[in-house]
C-alpha cells in the first residue's frame, strides 16, 4: 500500500498541463503548483504556489533581421539590451542565441538587485515575436523556470521527403 501511494504522488509530481497560445504553433508546458491569473495586456500570466511569476507576450512585428545570418547577432544584441532596460536589470547573466526548430530566438537570464533571477526566452517568427518571462523569486527554483522557458518552442516541421 505504501508504494502505491508513493507511485501516485510521483505521478502527481510529475504531472503537467500543455497550455496553447492563441494566434501561434508555440505551446507552453507548466508543471503542478501553477496557476493562471487575470491581467491585462499579456496573452497568459502564471503564478506558483513558490511565488514565481510567468507571462507569455507577443508583439506583431516583423524580424526580418532575425533570419538573416550576417545581421542575427546584431539584431539579438539591441533585443537584450531592450529586455535588460524593460525589465529593469542591471546585468544580465546569460544570453545565448537560440534556434527553437526552425525559428531563431534568444534566451537571456538575469538577476534583480533583490536576488530575484528572470528568464526569458524571445522566439522571433517572421511577422510576430512571442516570449515567456519567468521570475523566480530569490532561493527559488531556477532550473525549473530555465526548463519551462526552453520549452516554449514551435513543434518541428516534418521533413519534405
């Protein structure tokens, strides 16, 4: 009996909730403890029980740039130095260009004065920009906001054989 009661809480650990995104391929994926809330201007918001804060936008906007090899890493650099002002930290600790199946983007992580760590993650389609930003409050679960960011991607296309 104990076993099976443990097996079902595993199971409930390990569940979670596949959340599609209006107007896009891109699907996010939340584990248990997540929460939707109201609010306005974002196409979802989340909250944990843990106190991490999520919101998925997405911005109608053309990136040619971003599909352009030569003109990439620019465009990514004014991009984070745009997230970095709007989201009000001072340094960022990590970027890395991205290719999320096709579609190029950028993850960034950064940290608050407070201690508090933001992830995002920006996937640039060719006439729109969709991003999910996770902050986790400071002495939260990091690599859990890093997987659920590396997670928001379009599905693969099937190959043309």
């Amino acid at each position: 009996m104990k076993s099976v009661l443990v097996l079902l809480c595993w199971l409930g650990a390990a569940r979670a909730d596949t959340i599609e995104l209006p107007k896009t391929k891109a699907h996010l994926v939340l584990g248990a403890g997540w929460h939707e809330v109201a609010t306005k201007g974002v196409v979802a918001a989340y909250k944990h029980d843990r106190g991490s804060l999520l919101a998925v936008t997405r911005a109608d906007v053309p990136n040619p740039d971003a599909w352009v090899a030569d003109k990439r890493q620019a465009y990514v650099d004014q991009l984070e130095k745009g997230l970095r002002a709007k989201l009000a930290v001072k340094r960022v600790a990590k970027k890395k260009l991205i290719d999320a199946n096709g579609v190029p983007g950028l993850d960034v992580e950064a940290r608050r004065d407070n201690g508090a760590t933001v992830i995002v993650r920006v996937l640039l389609f060719r006439t729109y920009a969709l991003s999910v930003a996770i902050e986790v409050p400071k002495g939260g679960d990091v690599g859990a906001a890093r997987a659920i960011a590396k997670a928001l991607t379009p599905p693969r296309e099937p190959d043309d054989d």
